[in-house]
C-alpha cells in the first residue's frame, strides 16, 4: 500500500510539473532593458499603428498592491504591470467564421511587466493560441499569433 502511495505521488507530481511547463510554452515573451514608461508607449504605438484600438488597459501591479494585506501578502511582485485588450474585425470574424466558439480568444491581449526582481527589464507578452483540428481554425489562430507577435516584437526594438 505505501508503494501505491509512492506512486500516486510521483505521478501527481509528474503532472503538476507537464502543467507548468505547458503553461510556460502558452506564453511567448519578449524582454528589453528600457524604463517601462517608453515601453508602455512603444507598446500602445504598435497596437494603434496597425489601425487597431486599444478598448482597455488593466494595472495589474497595482490591483495586487492593493489587495495584498486582504490576502495575507505584502509581497511587491511587480514595479509596473499592466494588460492592453484590443481587437481586430478582420481577424476575429476569421476565427468565429472558423468555429464559433473561437468568441472564447477574443479580445486579444498583450502584458508588459517589470518585476522587482528584475529592475529595468521590461517584459512585454501574450498568450499563444492553443492547437486546433480544425484547419480553417489554425489558419486563423496563426494570422492573430502573428500580429500579436508583431506587436510585441515592436514594443521591445
């Protein structure tokens, strides 16, 4: 019975670990040595350079500054970080006329982070789209992956 327990264990632990590095492949990113202020404005220009318009922005390092004593953390995880939700007509009706359900990855969203750890280092970054059987979905799915690319790219030159 122990050795079961051994197993159940190692395989649990084997599976948490598969989650985090899928997780981490989920996420591409970009990093540059600059002040987060220049690379927040590199960032918003390369969204509305390409015609697209940025509908919100989220400061997440300051939501969780905000909220650590209520959660037990005083913590400080970032010196900025924020999220930029924006879209694209052409590419979203791509990816719904695919396969409804793709309304699930619209918008789209791109981060950019400068963690205390890391001073200086501005991270700019966004999620991939996961695979799909569906070819027409793909082909939708890449033509995003590359404007998103694009764009972070651009914020961090």
């Amino acid at each position: 019975m122990r050795l079961t327990g051994l197993r159940l264990a190692a395989t649990a632990a084997l599976a948490m670990a598969s989650t985090t590095v899928a997780a981490a492949q989920d996420l591409k990113t970009y990093a540059k040595k600059a002040s987060f202020d220049d690379v927040k404005f590199d960032l918003t220009n390369a969204i509305t350079n390409r015609g697209l318009v940025v509908d919100s922005n989220g400061n997440v390092g300051g939501m969780l500054d905000r909220t650590g004593k209520d959660v037990g953390s005083t913590k400080p995880v970032y010196k900025h970080s924020e999220y930029f939700v924006f879209c694209s007509a052409k590419l979203s009706r791509d990816m719904m006329e695919a396969d409804p359900a793709n309304a699930a990855f619209c918008p789209f969203v791109i981060f950019a982070y400068e963690a205390v750890a890391k001073p200086g280092e501005v991270v700019v970054g966004y999620r991939r789209f996961p695979a799909s059987a569906n070819p027409a979905s793909q082909k939708a799915f890449a033509a995003v992956d590359a404007l998103l690319d694009g764009i972070a790219k651009e914020a961090v030159k």
